[in-house]
C-alpha cells in the first residue's frame, strides 16, 4: 500500500503535516476530510527516488548546506523549541530544494514515531555515519544541542581546510594550464610563419629552431591529435580502474604521499582529519571502536585508512590505541606520544583537538607558503617556455645579420 505526504489545515485553521498509508489518492484524501483535515498538498512518497516535482532525495548535500542546517537546529534546540517544530522551520526555509526535501522526510519520519537518528540514517547522502553517531550519542546523553553545536564546529573546520586545500591547489593548475595554451599557440600558428621565412635563408639552421620547427609540424598534424587524446583518455581510465582495486588505491594513495612538497601537505591534512573526527566523536560520548571505525571511512586516504583498521583490531584485542599507530610508521612520534599521554591522563578528546589545531595551523602555514613560493616559481618557468621559443625564433635571423655585416 502506498504511502502518502501530505500538509493539511484544520478547522482551525493551523497547518499540519504528516504521513498516512492508502489505497491510492482518492482513498487518501477521504481519510484526511474524516480526521477533519482540509488537503492542501498530496504527495506518494517513494524514498531514495522523486519527492515531490523535480526533487530527489538521493542526492548528495553541500558541506555548507550541512552546516548551516545544523547551526541552525542547535539554535532552535537549545532556545527550547521541540525538534520537530525545528524541523519544519529549517524544511520550509532551506535553499536547496533537495535537502528541504530530505529535511522534510526527516520531519515526518519523527512525527511518526522513529527516532531522529533513524530518521536520519535513511539519507546517507545527506548525513554521513559521523553525524548519525553523534546525534544517537546526544540523543541517549540528552545534550542533543550541545552535540548539534561539536557538529557544526567540525564542519565548520574541515570546510575552511577544504577551502585552503582547494585554493592552493587551483592557483597553479590554471596558471600551467595558460603556460601550455600559451605555448601551444606560439608553436602552432607562429612558429610556421619564421619557418616559411627560414626556408628562404638557404643556411642550416641552429639545433634549437630545427627542434622548435619539428616540434610545430608534428603539433599541426591531425594525426598527432587523433592519437593524444585517446592516449590522454585511456592512461585516466587505466588509471581509475587501477584505483578502484584494494591494491591499486593504497598504492596510488601512498604515492599521494611522496610527492614533493604537495605530499607533506596532504600528510598534514589527513593527521589533522584524523584527529579532529576521533576527538568530536570520542567528546559527544561515542565508543571509541566505532569512532575507529568512522574514522577509517573518513580518511580520505588508504594508507592512513590502512594504519587506523589495524589500529582497531588492537584496540579491540585490548591494546592502547598509541602503540599500533606507532608501528605502522605513518603518524609521526609527536602525534602517537601525545595520544598516549592522553590515554593514560584519561583526556584523549582533549590531546586529539590539541594535535588537530597544530597541524590546521601547519596546513594554513604550508598553504601560504606554498602560494607565495608557486607564484613566482610558475612566472620563471613561463619566461623561460616563452622566452626559449622567442632566442630560438630568432637565433637564424641573428646569424644572418652577422654573416650580411
């Protein structure tokens, strides 16, 4: 039997919204007339597809979208307005139209009965394993707005690193993107001009403006082209399919790792992930073996996801959590000292949050250094490309002036 949505006023005039199981719609809005309900909006209700005209609830949520929804219930929550009153505010003033939808969902899920982290755990791809966690944590410590509130702290941090993160690395793709477009150009539609007036010379040209014609007439030939770009394509698809195998995602991750300057930041990043989750999920009162466990889906990266499984059957087999780290020689001695220290003074929360802001303010130190440092660096190397096709350019005409005077 399907299942209908439905926002309803009554004789009074006050809105209502709820579910409610019927034959069809005609069925449906007989039952709502019964309960003295005058339809406004009759929806049939299939999850994880449409909802409503245009809407889906399977899509993914924004980070930012995440955040203000759950500042904003914290607010509401803590002013001691019911939950679901909440709820229906946020649905009904939420941009996104899918989240309002799913938010909505979440609504009518708590006016039947369920709890909201049941609620919440049918919609993956709005509220991930981290957030379920913790809401059933301040559900079963009744501080649901003070776990509402580490939420959005912790959102709040990773997406101000996801904005570094992104910022230092879009700077110098754009930029060596102009360098090769600028380059390709020079060597496509210049070049052949000085080629044509080269030819004329009767002289053997210098090394450098022999290579630099070559180099234009293989880049003015279609054939080059026809076979580049597949060959560009099938290495990206070789590439992620590689990734998608256990073996093949450690070791591409593990290669992420050794890259030159931009593998010490990613290192940083995923200490300071690490860190940040385990210490907002143990603080809201989460057990530390699922927190492991979230942790591990939220590494971002398998060698660390690796480490931390490891890490957690120890735990599990009775170890500390300070001594597996350790062996797996990816978390530096600082960080595995301070966890011990924290697991035996009892403040592990604490330590982890300590060890989180250091490295966030080693990625904000590495990230601005990094934009300082690539910016003149990519300026060099367009004056040298630049600069190398233009001496070589000209390196015949300087010869023949010589040989004239």
């Amino acid at each position: 039997m399907p299942t209908y949505t439905y926002t309803a006023r009554s004789r009074s005039g006050s809105k209502e919204k709820g579910t409610l199981k019927a034959a069809d719609r005609q069925a449906a809005t007989q039952m709502l007339l019964q309960k003295g309900l005058q339809p406004d909006k009759l929806t049939e209700k299939a999850k994880g597809m449409s909802f409503g005209s245009g809407v889906s609830l399977n899509k993914r949520v924004k980070t930012n979208e995440l955040l203000i929804f759950t500042r904003q219930l914290s607010t509401i929550v803590s002013a001691g307005l019911p939950l679901l009153q909440g709820l229906d505010i946020l649905a009904d003033q939420t941009e996104d139209p899918n989240f309002g939808a799913v938010v909505d969902a979440v609504a009518q899920d708590v006016e039947s009965g369920e709890t909201f982290s049941d609620a919440l755990r049918k919609y993956p791809r709005a509220f991930p394993d981290l957030y379920v966690s913790m809401v059933r944590s301040g559900e079963a410590s009744s501080d649901l707005d003070g776990v509402l509130l580490q939420l959005a702290d912790y959102l709040e941090a990773t997406e101000d690193l996801k904005r570094r993160i992104k910022s230092a690395m879009t700077y110098p793709i754009v930029a060596f993107s102009m360098i090769l477009l600028i380059a390709s150009g020079l060597i496509i539609f210049v070049v052949p001009q000085f080629a044509e007036i080269f030819g004329q010379f009767g002289k053997t040209l210098p090394a450098p403006t022999r290579f630099l014609i070559f180099l234009s007439n293989i880049f003015r030939t279609w054939i080059f082209w026809i076979s580049l770009l597949p060959s560009i394509f099938g290495i990206i698809f070789l590439v992620r399919l590689y990734g998608r195998t256990e073996s093949g995602k450690y070791n591409i991750d593990a290669l992420k790792l050794r890259l030159p300057v931009f593998g010490n930041l990613l290192r940083k990043v995923a200490i300071s992930r690490f860190t940040r989750t385990l210490s907002t999920l143990t603080r809201s009162g989460v057990a530390i073996l699922q927190a492991l466990e979230i942790v591990e889906r939220t590494a971002g990266n398998e060698v660390f996801a690796k480490a931390i499984r490891e890490a957690a059957d120890s735990v599990r087999n009775g170890e500390t959590l300070a001594d597996p780290l350790a062996r797996a020689e990816v978390f530096p001695a600082m960080v595995t000292r301070m966890i011990g220290v924290g697991e035996k003074t009892g403040a592990l929360e604490i330590m982890l949050m300590k060890i989180s802001d250091f490295y966030d303010s080693e990625v904000r130190a590495l990230v601005d250094g990094l934009t300082s440092l690539i910016e003149p660096i990519l300026i060099g190397l367009m004056g040298l490309v630049v600069g190398g096709i233009v001496i070589a350019l000209f390196m015949p005409i300087l010869q023949l002036s010589s040989i004239v005077s």
